[in-house]
C-alpha cells in the first residue's frame, strides 16, 4: 500500500472512530438524563410519603406505585441503551455482570459460555479425524509413528502444567490457557477462549 493510501486508510479509520464516539456520547447522554428522571421520580415519592407521614395516613397509594413502574421502565430503558454503548464499544456483558470483549466465548470471571458466533470451522474436528485415522506398523511409516509420539509426549506435558496450580504458591497466572495455549487475561478465572478452569 502506498504511502498515500496509508494516509487514506488511517483517516477514514479515525473517522469511523470518532463517528462511533459521537454515537456512545450522545447514548451516554440519554442514559444520564434518564437516571435524572430517576432521581426526579425518587423524590417525588420521598415528598408524597412525607407529606402521608405529615397527614398520619402513610400508605402506599397509587401515586406510589405509579412511580415504582414509572422507575422500574425507565431503569429498562437505561439497560436498553447500556447494550447499544457496549455493543459499539465491542463490548458485552455477562449474566454476572463482567463486561467482557464482543468476541469472548467464555466469561473469565464465571465460566459462562456465550452463544456460538456465527464461525463454522471448528479446528478441534481436524484434529480428532487424524488421531482417528489407523497407524500403520509399517517399516516405512516410522517417521509418522515418530510425531505421534512426540506428540503424546506433548500432551503429557500439558497435563502436567495443568495440575501445577494445586501446589497453595501464590505466582502470577500462566499466560496462556493450559488446555488451549490461547492468552488469558490476568485475573480471570475460566478460560475466555474454552472455558477452561484456571
Ligand atoms: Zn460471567
Ligand atoms: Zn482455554
């Protein structure tokens, strides 16, 4: 790419940025002027009681419960907006409540697995269809037996790793996954790619 379309590229780039910040600022607004509606509401209800209190007659009454479902549908809406903040963030949030990357497939502080995204390739099924094809004990098939072997050494090796962390030493986490080598955030406590316990 030349050093133009270099130049090109990085501006639309930072423009689709910008155009996304404009987007998460003006839904950020809404949010904030929707809790303004909250508190308003809050309020509103702290004045009626008092005034019940005042008045001896403290009951809730259906002014009341019209501000229950009033807050109740604004705080429906705020959640509503916070999903469009994340999604154009690359965000999402887990049942927890971890707010973890779009792409996560596993929640790293419960394990929760998310729904598939749409990608069919799953390398796992390569793999299976090889260690189910026949070996050959033949002479000439030596150098196949060979990597087999190494591995299943390999495979050991891994198990090995895995049960280290029962040994009570407090060490910083592996950097990747023990079960599938992919990178793990510091803290997380179930693979983000697998699943895997850590
Ligand atoms: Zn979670
Ligand atoms: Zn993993």
């Amino acid at each position: 790419m030349s050093f133009f379309n270099k130049l090109k590229q990085g501006m639309s780039d930072a423009g689709a940025k910008a155009k996304t910040m404009m987007e998460v600022n003006k839904l950020r607004q809404q949010v904030s002027s929707k809790q303004q509606d909250i508190n308003t509401l809050y309020q509103k209800m702290g004045q009626h009681l008092y005034k019940q209190y005042e008045e001896q007659q403290l009951a809730i009454d259906e002014e009341i419960l019209a501000s229950c479902a009033d807050i109740l549908r604004i705080d429906q809406e705020i959640a509503e907006l916070e999903v469009e903040i994340r999604a154009l963030n690359g965000e999402k949030k887990c049942i927890c409540g971890q707010v973890v990357p779009i792409e996560t497939r596993f929640c790293p502080a419960c394990g929760h697995q998310f729904p598939e995204l749409p990608k069919p390739i799953e390398p796992s099924v390569d793999a299976e269809v090889v260690e189910q094809e026949p070996i050959p004990e033949e002479e000439g098939e030596i150098k196949e037996g060979v990597e087999i072997k190494e591995a299943e050494e390999m495979i050991t090796e891994d198990m090995k790793a895995e049960e280290m962390p029962e040994v009570e030493i407090i060490e910083p986490q592996p950097i990747v996954c023990p079960a599938c080598n992919q990178p793990i955030k510091a803290g997380a406590k179930f693979c983000g790619h697998c699943g895997h316990a850590l």
